[in-house]
C-alpha cells in the first residue's frame, strides 16, 4: 500500500515530497529521486521551483528498449550544475 501511495501519487504529490526534502535538508544536502521519464519535465520544474538545484541525472532504460526511468539527483541553495552520468541498463549483467 505506501509503494502504490507513492507510486500513483494517492495521498502525496510529487511537489509535497520535494517541500518536504528541502525543509529535512541542510543547505548543500542531497536528495534524490526516480521518476518515469514522461515526468522529467515536472520533476525539474518542481526541484527548481522549491530551490533544489538538480545536479544529477541518469536515465534508465531496458536492454533493448527505451530510457523508461530518469533517476535525478540535487543539492539545496546550489547553484546551477547538472551533469548527465552514463545510462543504466535494466537486465543487463
């Protein structure tokens, strides 16, 4: 049931997590979140919007597939600094 609360987004937003992150963080303090890749584009707007800089990104996808997963990570009160690391493959060994 919390993996469906989360997942879907039933009792939480996205937005509400990432509030939540950065009153819990110290200024320079990390956090970092999976989302599917067609919510990237809200994820920055909402990590920007409540002054947690992305830094990070990586994209996940399957071994024969497209990226499916972007895993975003970021700093509070950072200035602007993203990199983007080397995709993950999903069922790769």
């Amino acid at each position: 049931e919390h993996i469906a609360i989360c997942r879907h987004e039933c009792l939480i937003t996205q937005k509400e997590i990432i509030q939540t992150a950065y009153r819990l963080l110290m200024p320079g303090g990390r956090f970092c979140i999976c989302q599917r890749i067609e919510r990237l584009t809200d994820l920055l707007c909402d990590l920007r919007s409540c002054n947690l800089e992305p830094c990070r990104m990586v994209f996940v996808r399957t071994k024969n597939g497209d990226s499916y997963l972007v895993m975003v990570e970021s700093a509070k009160d950072k200035k602007p600094q993203l990199k983007i690391s080397k995709e993950i493959i999903n069922g790769e060994e």
